[in-house]
C-alpha cells in the first residue's frame, strides 16, 4: 500500500445486485464495462456472499463486521444495538470524517434515544458515524425529489409517483443525481485523506428505468428462470411460493420484461461509475483511492418461484465484490474463488486505513489477496442466516406454529454441499449436492445423511467460535495482581 500519504477509500454498494447480473462473468445479455475494467485493474471475489437479508441486516453486517446471529438486527426496522461500533466509527476515532451518499437502512437502538424521538418513526436512518452529506432514504428521497422540482418536474412527496410517471430523464434521475452530489463532494476534497461511502438504491424495485435504460435489454433475450423443484417441495418453500408474487403472477412476459429493466439499472450504475474513475482520474485522487464495490444481498429474479431475497438459494446470497488498491504492485485481473463474506469489508477497509480491526469482527481482512496473498487458514466454507418471521401476519411464526426465537435459518455452504438447518423448529433440513445440482433442486438429505452430519458438526462447530465476543477478550484483575510499570 502507498505510504506517502494516508488512504482515501470509496465503497460503493448497488442495492439487490446478484452474482451473475453483469458481463464479467460472462452474462449473455447485460453490460458492464466499466464494472469490467475494474475487475481487470484489481481482485475481483468469485465466491463473495452476504450474510443476511433483506437490506437492514445485511448492511448491519456489512457494517459492523458481525453475522446476524451476533448483530441481531433480523428485519428492517429490528434496531442495531448502538453497543457495537461499526465502520464508520471506528474509521472517524482514526482521524477520518466518514461520508454518506444514499443510505445505510440502520433502525436506531431506542435505549439511547428519548422515547419521542423522531429517528424511531423510520428505519432508514444514517449509522452513526456517518456525515449524511447527501441522505437518500428509498422511501423519503426529499433531496432528490427537490431537485426535480428545481429542474421543472411536477411531483409530489412520494418518490413512486416521480418513478412510476416515466418523464424523468436519465441525468436527473436518483442514479445521476447521487453520482452528482458525490461528484461535486469529491471536487473540495484536498489533500486531507478521505472515506465516502456510496450507496446505489439500484437495481433494487422499482423496476423503472428512465430512458435509454428502459428499452436497453430485449426481454427475449433474458435467461429464463430456474424452474422449481419436480420433487415435493420443502414446506416453507411451498407455503412461500404460494404466496404468488405479482410479478410472477402477471407471466413469463412481466417476468422477462422485469429482469430486462433489471439489467439496465445495472448498466445505468455502471455508466455513472464511468463518470466516477474519471473523476478520480482527472482530480489525481485515483493514485491514493482503495475502491471497492459489491452489494448488499441479491435478488431471486422468478428462480425457484421467488421473487426478492429470501430463502436459502444462492441468487439471494451471493454477490458480486471487486477490491482495487491503487498500489502499483496489487494484482490486475486476479479472481480469488476462495469464500468471501460480507463481515469480511469492515477488516478489510480498516485494515488498508492502517487502523486497528475491533476484536468482536467476525470478518477477516481481504486486503493480502489483493496482492496474490491468501491468508493463513482461511474458510472453506460460507456462513448466511435468513428471519422466517414476517412483521403482518399470518407469517411463517403462525403458520408452522413457531416461537419468535426459532423462526431463522442458517446455511452452512461448502463448494460441494449446502445445508439448510431451521433452528428450533420442526421444519425439516435440505442438504443440496452443489456438485451434482448447481441449481439445488433436489434435496438429498434422506439418501445422504453422513455428509449431513459431517456439515452440522462444521457449522456448530463454527457458530461457538463465532458466537459475540467484543469483550471476551479483556480480563478484569485485582489491581494488585498487575504487572508493574515498565
């Protein structure tokens, strides 16, 4: 890494981005192509997934470097308890004046607010340590829709009616305007390191995009779905799917046109990333910039009958990551197939800052593979947790008579095997032959039960290790017992 001077560091995040949406890894159909440069200038992370979903959790463990079983913040609006630190505090504590550009979803811990505080009316507030120098809540895009008005568009308070009209321009809308106010931040930065964090609401819903991005993507040239299960299908699957998506429910058309409109948000992002390297180019602060982009969890797209982040499938889990030091010596075009987690972006970052990484990180720093480096005894396996309950009832808890505190899975995925354990509950396990079924159609658990318990061993094995540990590693001792001065 440089040491003339100390790091700026972007981190850059597309909502809802799954693994296979962009044509660095060989998607047929969407472009990509300053995504694809990226990849091809620095370490792009082939096995990389989230830890949870939906948007709230998953961040959270973007975040604060914890798993969902430690965080505990299961669903929007689930409170992050404010005893954790979290990137953007410890990265301040090191001399850095975090930036926020869109959102961070973070539901405020109530023990430290007044009761009548405003902040507890939404989950989509700013995590603390983070400057909000453009907030840009999905639901309340005030600065956003300000500046419509400022340019002539008639709209009201609730951005669905500025997206569903389809009179917003390309260059005006929440995709452009973000890169705008990020670009125009980057323009008074001086020689003072800095740490921006920009946070892309696309491809995440509404599937509108502004011309030319709307009609980009023929819908007849998209992949069709991964068709469900021929087997009997597991009972939370089945009660899930039963609960038919619109958009599944309007056909194969709807579904194709969607997943057209999908990959030209992407490609919309990618375009603006474009305007973004320049920048960084034209301003010098490209030689001193670890960039990194990824995303917060996936989107099932119609396979398996689901539409969003849900269940155990990988299109919800995994993601795409791209990490790009600007030290001349980092390897260019390097893909690293080893398991990647999101936990793993707070170390990482902190790590290349030169700042301590907080004990409690359930994470490990990616930086030595960047540099063709792969640390010692690293994971061969990833770790993600999804919440069955559902805030509106009848949910998952009533339907299969589950205890709030049981109502979770937990996936322990190997590059063989997949198991799915539903903790707690009655619900049966799935183990999938990665292998032999890359599209996890068939749960082989019954014919398979020694690899099932072999991966049960692994996964509760790990969970102990993993369990909370921010102050295990200090020890309290009689003042008399300590060492004496040196």
């Amino acid at each position: 890494m440089p040491t003339a001077r100390r790091l700026n560091v972007l981190f850059i995040t597309l909502d809802q981005w799954r693994a296979d949406a962009w044509s660095a890894v060989g998607n047929p159909v969407v472009r990509t192509p300053h995504l694809d440069a990226l990849a091809r200038d620095g370490t792009r992370f082939e096995n990389h997934f989230g830890q949870c979903a939906p948007c709230g959790p998953s961040r959270a463990s973007i975040l604060t470097g914890l798993y969902l079983m430690n965080h505990r913040s299961f669903l929007n609006g689930t409170p992050l308890d404010a005893r954790f630190t979290n990137l953007a505090l410890e990265a301040r504590a090191g001399g850095y004046a975090p930036a926020l550009f869109g959102y961070t979803d973070t539901a405020l811990d109530p023990a430290v607010l007044p009761p009548d505080d405003p902040r507890l009316l939404s989950y989509e507030q700013v995590l603390p340590g983070f400057d909000p120098v453009c907030h840009l809540p999905s639901q309340r895009m005030e600065p956003w829709l300000a500046h419509l008005r400022s340019r002539g568009y008639e709209v009201t308070d609730d951005p669905m009616d500025a997206w569903s009209s389809g009179r917003i321009a390309a260059e005006d809308d929440e995709t452009a305007f973000v890169t705008d106010r990020f670009l125009e931040w980057l323009g008074e930065q001086d020689e003072q390191p800095w740490f921006a964090h920009l946070s892309y609401l696309r491809p995440h819903p509404p599937w509108v995009a502004s011309p030319p991005y709307d009609t980009m993507y023929d819908p007849a040239d998209v992949p069709p779905p991964i068709a469900a299960s021929p087997e009997p299908p597991h009972p939370w699957l089945e009660w899930k799917t039963r609960q038919v998506h619109p958009l599944l429910a309007a056909g194969p058309d709807a579904r194709n046109a969607a997943l057209a409109t999908y990959y030209g948000l992407i490609t919309e992002v990618d375009t603006q990333l474009g305007r973004i390297l320049e920048a960084l180019r034209q301003t010098g602060h490209d030689d001193h910039t670890l960039l990194i982009v990824g995303s917060d969890h996936g989107e099932q797209l119609g396979d398996h009958g689901l539409v969003g982040k849900t269940g155990w499938f990988d299109p919800s889990y995994r993601i795409p990551l791209i990490v790009r030091p600007p030290d001349p010596s980092r390897r260019r075009g390097h893909v690293v197939t080893r398991f990647t987690e999101s936990v793993d972006i707070m170390p990482t970052i902190l790590d290349a800052m030169s700042l301590p990484i907080p004990p409690h990180c359930d994470g490990r720093s990616l930086v030595p593979f960047a540099f063709g480096e792969e640390p010692h005894g690293w994971r061969d396996a990833a770790y993600y947790e999804y919440d069955l309950r559902n805030p509106a009832p009848p949910g998952a808890m009533e339907t299969f008579g589950l205890p709030l505190d049981s109502c979770s899975l937990s996936v322990w995925r190997t590059a063989e095997h997949k198991l799915v354990v539903f903790p707690g509950s009655s619900l049966p396990p799935v183990l999938i032959d990665l292998e032999r079924d890359p599209d996890e159609l068939h749960n082989v658990i019954e014919s398979d039960g020694r690899t099932a318990a072999r991966l049960l061993k692994q996964m509760l094995s790990f969970q102990v290790r993993s369990k909370q540990r921010a102050i295990i590693h200090t020890k309290v001792v009689p003042e008399d017992l300590l060492p004496p001065p040196s």
